[in-house]
C-alpha cells in the first residue's frame, strides 16, 4: 500500500456521508426558514438552474467542509489511540488500521493530526466569520468555542489517558456533535434564531449516528473486552447491547414522524420515510445475526441510509 492510499484509508470515506448528514438537514431548515420570514427579498427557494439555493451558500460548503474536517480528524485520533493501546490487533475484526499495519508510523500519524485540527479550525472560523460577520461578537465566540469543543472530543474519543472511548461514553458524544450541534448549529448558522422543532430531526440524525458507532461497538465487542477498551457495549454485553440499537433505531424513526406530523404541509414532507424501509430490514439483519462480528457491512449500509435519509428530508421540504 502505497503512503497516499495509506492516509486514504486512514481517513475512512465511508463514514464521510454520515457525517454531513446533519449539516444538509440543517441547512435546508435554516434556508427554509430564511424564505419564509422574507420571501419577497429570497427570490424564492431554486436558482435559476433549478437547484435549492443553499448549495451555492458559502456557509454550507464551509460547514460541510468543517464536519468533513472533525470526522477525519476523529478517525486519524481514533487510529492513533487504538494503535498506541494496543487495541487494534489481530483479535480485531474490522479493516485493519494505518498504524495496525505499519502503513503510517505513530509520528507520521500525530503530525497527520495536528496538520488536521490546525486545517478544521481555520475552516470553522471562516465559517463563523461569513455566517456572522462583525456585528455578531457574542454569537461568534460562542461557535468558536463550539468549535475548540467538537476538535478536542474528536481527539479524545481514544487518545490519552482520559479517552471518552474507552469509558463508555462515545455514543454521548457522537449524539450531541453529529446530531445536535450538526443540525441545530447548522440551522442558527442561517436563520441566527433557535427553533425548538429543530431538535426533532437532530436528534433523529444523532441517534442514527449513534447507532453505526454502537454497530461498530457491537462487531468489535470480543476484541475490545479483551483489550480493556469499555465501550458502553462492553459494558451493557451484547444482548442488553442489541437491545439498545433498536431502542436508538425506533427513538430516531419516531422524532422524525413527530417533527413531519407537527410541521406538515404536504405530503411530499412524508418523502424521507422511504428510508424507513433499508432501517427495518437492518433490525431485522441484526436480530437474525447471533455472531455480532458479521454485522460489519452494516456499517456502510446505515452510515448510507441516514445520508439517505437527509437527503429525501431536504427534498421533502423544498418540493
């Protein structure tokens, strides 16, 4: 392998999709917003080449490019902290990690990081500088500090002495930086306001995200027991564990029908259940699967699903 399909790896594109997931549905809230408290002045939801206008937003792309940033930062630290513990070996199951391999030395990896952070925070600032200006002094030391938070929980996940990780907490964290932060963030990046309603499908995307790191806790439970790394599935066991997946699945289906419920206007608003139906045939997958080590292709297919799922949302509110 070469150094460059090393890094390639190291960065992990399929959980890159999942992790834009909030970013979409919090934009097409806050843009949809913006039109309707000044539809006269919007021009409308589409450009002229038909498309929703928040593509071609300066704060979209620069949020996305900002989550994009902390998601490979957290697989570089996630890479990193394993490696340097010793619980990436041969007992474990998934994709064999850059320093599991030799791939990326343990320097080569850590300079990866900081160059990473470093690259994130340049980009997180410029979003809160396009998104607020000079006028907004308070809001924008408040996202800056958001920022500095969301770099140091991806670091921490695994790396140090205190990781997150390794006590259980990861799914805490994921929830609350890929669901709440990413969409409700996302949304008062546009509209500058806090809409309460938002918190639904926020916490539809942090549960869903919650639930690929819980899969991945669950495929990977026999080598992390042995390692001493206490994922909230160490702690549960893989039963109670199983049980807790379908709780975060359904929790997350119904705040989404409570918030389309609460807001309809059209039936094109019910478009992102269809990704309802790849969620139910995962439950079943996973109820029939009794080795939970054969549950990694799941990974990729619920990562996908809730992109899905974003995606139909947006379409759902616009169309």
């Amino acid at each position: 392998m070469t150094k460059f399909k090393a890094w390639i790896s190291a960065a992990r594109l399929r959980t890159l999709p999942l992790s834009v997931s909030g970013i979409i549905v919090g934009s097409v809230l806050g843009h949809t917003w913006i039109l309707e408290a000044s539809p006269y002045e919007s021009g409308g939801f589409f450009c002229c080449f038909g498309c929703p206008k928040f593509y071609f937003s300066e704060i979209f792309w620069l949020a996305i490019a900002t989550t994009l940033g902390l998601q490979i930062l957290s697989n570089f630290a996630n890479d990193y902290g394993d490696g340097v513990k010793g619980t990436d070996n041969e007992d474990r199951v998934g994709p064999q990690r850059a320093l599991q391999s030799g791939a990326i030395s343990k320097n080569e990896m850590y300079r990866g990081i900081v160059l990473t952070a470093l690259i994130t925070l340049g980009v997180a600032v410029a979003l809160i500088y396009v998104s607020f200006g000079k006028e907004n002094f308070f809001y924008s030391v408040f996202f800056f500090i958001l920022g500095l938070a969301a770099i140091v929980a991806a670091i921490k996940y695994t790396m140090g002495s205190s990781a997150y990780g390794y006590r259980g907490l990861g799914d805490l964290f994921v929830f609350i930086f890929f669901g709440l932060v990413s969409v409700v963030g996302c949304y008062f990046l546009f509209a500058k306001k806090l809409n309460m309603l938002v918190f639904l499908p926020a916490i539809t995307i942090g549960l869903l995200s919650a639930t690929v790191l819980n899969l991945n806790n669950m495929r990977d439970y026999k080598s992390d027991k042995k390692a001493g790394k206490n994922t909230l599935v160490v702690k549960l066991g893989i039963n109670r564990a199983r049980i807790y997946h379908f709780t975060l699945l359904i929790i997350a289906m119904l705040s989404m029908l409570v918030y389309l419920y609460v807001t309809y206007k059209t039936p094109m608003n019910f478009l992102c259940l269809i990704a309802y139906i790849p969620l139910l045939i995962h439950m079943k997958k996973v109820a029939n699967t009794s080795n939970s080590e054969l549950l990694d292709p799941e990974l990729k297919k619920i990562a996908l699903t809730t992109f899905l799922l974003s995606i139909l949302f947006s379409l759902g509110q616009i169309l």
